[in-house]
C-alpha cells in the first residue's frame, strides 16, 4: 500500500497539530514495515522528523498554494491508495480522504479567531468533512461536536484518541529549576500553563485567578508562567498582564521546544489549563506525564482526559480556578496524590495506539478494495 500524509505542520510551530502528525508519522514506522509512506513537508529541516524510509516531498507554507496547487498536483504524480490531512483537504484531491478533525471550535465559538479564519475554516472543513471517507477525531466530545455540526454517518467518524510522547517523562525539580532560571531568567517557585496567546486559552482568567491567590494567601512567593507562542489576540493578553497588581510575577516565555518544556513543567509546583474549550487538550497529559498536578476546565473534552487524575473548575469562574490552585498548593498531600494519579492516568494514552488504530482506518477505506492483514502481524510483533 502506498499512504500520503500532509504533513506539512512539521516545523511550523503548529502545537498540537505538529505534535499529532509528527508522533503517528514515527510510529507508522515500526508498526507497517511493508507499506510505503509518503510525507509532504514545508519548511526547512523537517525530514529530520520523519523516518529514514520514508519519502519526504515539498510543498509550499502557503495554504493557498499548498491545497490549490501542490498537493493536487502530487497526489495525481505519486497516486497513493489515500492522502492523510488534518482539518482540509486539497481543493482537487484524486485519492480517497482521511480527515483529522481535533474540534470544531471554529464553528462551536468563532469569537475565539479572525473573522477570515472562522469563515475560512467554516467553507473548507466543511467541504473535507463532506468529500472524506474517514473521519478521525481525539475525544468522544469531538465525536459528538462533529456529528451535531454536519450531516455525516456516525460509522464514519472514528475516535482516536492523541497521547503523550516519551519525551514527557519525570525529571529532577532542582536540575529543571535551575535550566529555567538559565536560560530563561525566571526564577522558582512558579505555576505553569501552557497554550498559544489566544482567546480560548483563557490567560486573562488565569490572571485574574493568579491575583486572586496571591491576595488571599500573601505569603506564597509562586510566579505565573505562561509557555505559548503569540497571536493576534497576545497585545490584549499582554496588557492586561502589564496592568496586573502582580506583573512582576507574571512572565511570558513564548513558545518552546518539547526539550525545554519538558523542565517547565519539572520545575512547576502546578500546572493549570483554564482554557474555554479543547478538542483533547495534549498539555493536561504533558504535565501529567511529568508527574505534576494538574488543575484544568470542567468543559469540552478537558474532563474526559483528565478524568479523576485532576481538579477541574469552572473556567468562567475566578473562585473556582483561584480555590483549584490555592487547594493544590497548600496541601502538599492532594498534591503528591494527585502527581500519582495523574502519571497513571498519562500512561493509559500511547502513540503506538494511537497509530494502530489509524492505520486500521487506512486500510479499511483501502479495503474497498482489499483487505491486507499486515498490520496485525507488524502490531502483534511489537513487545
């Protein structure tokens, strides 16, 4: 079989988007030795992620010449038995579709983008939902949200849930605190989030929240860091930031490599995640990995990846988010139970899953023409 996947996140900064393609792209690797995989990239340096037999083919960082042009034009060169892609498809795709759907935010709360990007992301999904003959999507949530949204048969849309890579793994606080101070300049002890400077992430109710805790409890000494690239909505964010009572304490460390993040979060004494809406939420995982505890969002599909592992609050609540952190901190018991929990519950999640189960999507839409069993010889070879 002969499988193309856009992968064209690789690179650019793309958070989960990159982090989704890049894992299942690593571990189609040792799960399916016999089929071959084609990975279109668009930025410098990316087929350093992508494995060795692979091939590695260029299209271009604009969307408009990428899904207009490139890729149409590609797929009818290479004549794969599918093309992987995540939200929207080429305008002119010759091979059948797998779309990964993460959420449908765009449609759900278009106040969280542009006015073009909501429009934009309304006409295209909706055009790759509707021409797909695999819907993939991380959480039941997302399932539902999809469902409700287009006129689409519940056997075609799958769950599969994202994971956590093992490059999020327990490490040393104290080495962690000092390569944060290093390199970054902020010193410990300090709470953590992590999220793009965007309306959704709710970094303005997290400061509110952030002032609270410290007006209530004087003699903590934390810091706010907020890990996440900039957006067009980061000047209100950072100004809000500047009018803090606390702005001293509250530091923006832009976007960071998986490296680097893995000692913010073994420097953190809490993670918190207050964002409106996720279609998975991979940094409540992260952080869970790592062995930190987590406060998050009761809302969208936040829960039903933290389960029990962690506190959840009403994100439009500044009590609720401010009692969540307040109680984390200050009872090093909850804490320490909750660090537990939440590495046993990161550890249910696995890419190597997660790929088995897309590949078995991929053959099955293949296997409107065939049915191969590869993949349960390559998956049941694996210890």
């Amino acid at each position: 079989m002969r499988f193309s996947v856009d992968a064209h996140a690789i690179g650019c900064h793309l958070t989960g988007n990159e982090v989704y393609i890049r894992n299942l792209l690593q571990e189609f690797d040792s799960l399916d030795r016999e089929s071959e995989f084609i990975a279109y990239l668009s930025t410098d340096g990316a087929s350093a992620w992508i494995p060795a037999r692979f091939t590695c083919d260029r299209v271009s960082r604009n969307p408009f010449r990428r899904l207009g042009f490139d890729l149409p034009r590609k797929l009818r060169r290479d004549r794969p038995d599918l093309v992987h892609v995540q939200y929207t498809a080429p305008l002119s795709c010759p091979v059948p579709i797998v779309v990964s759907v993460h959420d449908v935010s765009f449609l759900e709360h278009p106040e969280y983008f542009t006015r073009f990007r909501s429009w934009q992301l309304r006409v295209t999904v909706a055009r790759t939902v509707r021409a797909a003959a695999r819907i993939l999507t991380p959480s039941e949530f997302s399932r539902c949200s999809i469902l409700r949204a287009y006129n689409v048969s519940g056997d075609n849309v799958s769950v599969v849930p994202s994971a956590v890579s093992s490059a999020f793994r327990p490490v040393q606080r104290h080495s962690s605190l000092e390569c944060i101070q290093t390199q970054f300049g902020i010193p410990g002890p300090f709470i953590l989030t992590v999220g793009d400077l965007q309306p959704r992430k709710n970094h303005l109710g997290l400061i509110r929240a952030f002032e609270e805790l410290l007006r209530a409890n004087p003699q903590l000494p934390h810091r706010l860091v907020m890990v996440g690239k900039d957006t067009w909505y980061s000047p209100e964010v950072r100004r809000a930031a500047g009018a803090s009572p606390v702005a001293e304490r509250l530091h923006f460390a832009g976007f960071v490599n998986d490296e680097d993040l893995v000692h913010f979060y073994g420097a953190c004494d809490l993670f918190v995640f207050p964002s409106f809406y996720e279609g998975f939420g991979l940094p409540i995982l992260e952080a869970m990995a790592c062995c930190r505890a987590v406060a998050c969002s009761n809302t969208s599909a936040m829960p039903e990846v933290a389960d029990s592992a962690g506190i959840l609050f009403d994100p439009h609540s500044t009590g609720e988010m401010t009692r969540a952190m307040q109680d984390l901190l200050l009872d090093a018991e909850l804490r320490s139970r909750m660090e537990r929990l939440g590495a046993q519950r990161a550890a249910r999640f696995s890419w190597h899953e997660a790929a088995r189960k897309t590949l078995d999507v991929y053959y099955d839409v293949c296997g409107q023409r065939r049915r191969p069993n590869r993949i349960r010889r390559a998956s049941a070879a694996r210890p």
